[in-house]
C-alpha cells in the first residue's frame, strides 16, 4: 500500500475502520491535511496548495483546513498518471 504512515503522522488524518492482516481492527486514513500529504508525496505544502487552487487536486477545505482525500494523493503519485481532473 502506498501509505505508511507513523503515529505522527496519523494525527489528526480522517479515517475508517479496516481489517488488518492479522485480524485486528485498524484505522484507514479517508483523507489528510497539507502536511501528511506532504510526507506521503513529498510535494511540498506550497504546489499542493498551487493544486488545490488551480484545479489539478481535488480537495475539500474545513474551516482554514485542507484536507485532500487518500484517492486523489494516490491518483497523483500513481506512475504515468495524469494531473489534470
């Protein structure tokens, strides 16, 4: 899976419950904010937000809050895939 993501980033990432490979209950980010999509793309918070602005990144905003769905980040990073939505 293309998310590996440490307990500090983990905070404060919007999520659904999900079966884990042993069995265990774990909890699937739905979305994040700028700075964990920053760790998981290492694109920097500034072209996420040029993104998001001009159209290429869907995002949802939540108060001052970006928070950009786990789909659309893996849509970005995915080899050969297209920017435009």
């Amino acid at each position: 899976m293309l998310l590996a993501m440490s307990d500090k980033t983990k905070k404060g990432v919007d999520s659904v419950p999900s079966q884990g490979a042993k069995g265990k209950n774990e909890m699937t980010p739905l979305s994040v904010g700028l700075e964990q999509a920053q760790e998981i793309t290492g694109i920097s918070k500034h072209t996420l937000r040029r993104m998001v602005k001009n159209g290429t990144l869907r995002a949802a905003r939540i108060g001052s809050r970006i928070v950009i769905p786990i789909a659309e980040l893996e849509r970005l990073t995915r080899p050969g895939a297209k920017t435009e939505v």
